[in-house]
C-alpha cells in the first residue's frame, strides 16, 4: 500500500527488524543513488548491495528487509508491486544522462534551485512527476512516442539531428517482484550457508 504524501511525514529512516536506522533522505543523496543504479556494469546484486550501502548511514544487519525498505523509500512509499505496475514500460529518461534539463525543468516549473536547495527525496518525486511545458518533458514525450512508433516524418529528422543526445543507454531489464523474492531468497540461503561454513 502505498504512503499518501498529503497526510504522512517525509521519513528521515527506515524501521528495519524493528529498530530505526537514519537513512540519507535528501534528493541529491538520492540522485546519486539513482544515477549510480543506472551504471550498466553493475550486477543486480552489486546494485543492491550498493544501494543498501549508500542510503543507510548505520547499515542495518539484516540485508533482505534493510533492501525492502529502500526500495520501498526510493519508490516514493510504494511497495514494488505498487510502484511496478506505475512504472512506464519504456524509459524515457536518466537521472545522469539528463541532469541539465532535470536541472533547468525544476528551475522553470518550481523555482527550485536544486544545486542550492535541500528537498527530501520524496519531495523531489513529488515536483519531479509536474515537470510539463519543459525541455525535458518534451523529450521524454518524445522519446516515448518514438520508442512507440508514433513519431512524425519531422519528429524522425529532429531526433536524427540530436544524435546521442536523444538515445538512453540500454538499460538492464527489471526484474519481476517473484525475481526478487528469489534473489532475496537466494543471498539468505548464501548468508546462511556461509555463516555455517
């Protein structure tokens, strides 16, 4: 079930196996994370294990469920069934490769200046989904409509002309919510086995 931003407080950590662990809520922290999620040269599991690492401030013991929650966190308070069925089915943008026209779009939208301003992270998602009359929002329509097949004789010369600019690199493909509770599964079964080892 998914947090109403309206009525609930921003968290600042995450309650894993009932204890509180202080987490780095704010967006640039974040950004980072993401953008970091994004390197092609990460295994799924290096992805995971770095994402524990880089949003925990004090890790917490217990990897399987200190994962759940940051996903849970970097989703907004989705869950990822919840936050997979909103998923688009084509990415249409990077946090790295976009950055500027991220930049320039909260500038115009909001007013934020996100080099100068802190905004937790769910903040960040909040503005982040009201981006429209942008750049950035164009292309990602753009490159949406495209990856489609819905684009114009014009829209097609237009994207030619930007080059690489317009393409995001190839993108591992995500994996299911079962995939992931068999990954979890997994690497329990590999702690175990280790610790008795």
């Amino acid at each position: 079930m998914s947090v109403n931003l309206l009525t609930s407080e921003f968290p600042r950590t995450l309650t894993v196996a009932g204890e509180d662990y202080p987490i780095r809520w704010g967006h640039r922290d974040c950004l980072r994370i993401m953008a970091n999620l994004e390197d092609h040269d990460l295994t799924r599991y290096e992805q995971y294990l770095y994402l524990v690492q880089a949003l925990y401030i004090d890790i917490p013991p217990q990897f399987n469920e200190a994962l759940t929650q940051a996903l849970w966190f970097l989703h907004g308070g989705r869950d990822i069934e919840e936050a997979a069925e909103r998923a688009d089915s084509v990415r249409t943008f990077s946090y790295e490769q976009d950055a500027e026209l991220i930049y320039a779009a909260f500038s115009t939208r909001h007013g934020i200046d996100l080099a100068g301003d802190e905004l937790h992270w769910w903040r960040f998602r909040a503005l982040f989904t009201d981006l429209r009359e942008t750049t950035f929002s164009e292309l990602c329509s753009l490159r949406k409509r495209y990856y489609d097949g819905d684009c114009s004789k014009e829209e097609l010369a237009a994207i030619s002309e930007m080059g690489d600019a317009f393409y995001l690199a190839d993108a591992e493909e995500e994996l299911t919510w079962e995939e992931h509770q068999n990954v979890l599964k997994f690497e329990e079964l590999e702690r175990a086995r280790a610790n008795n080892g």
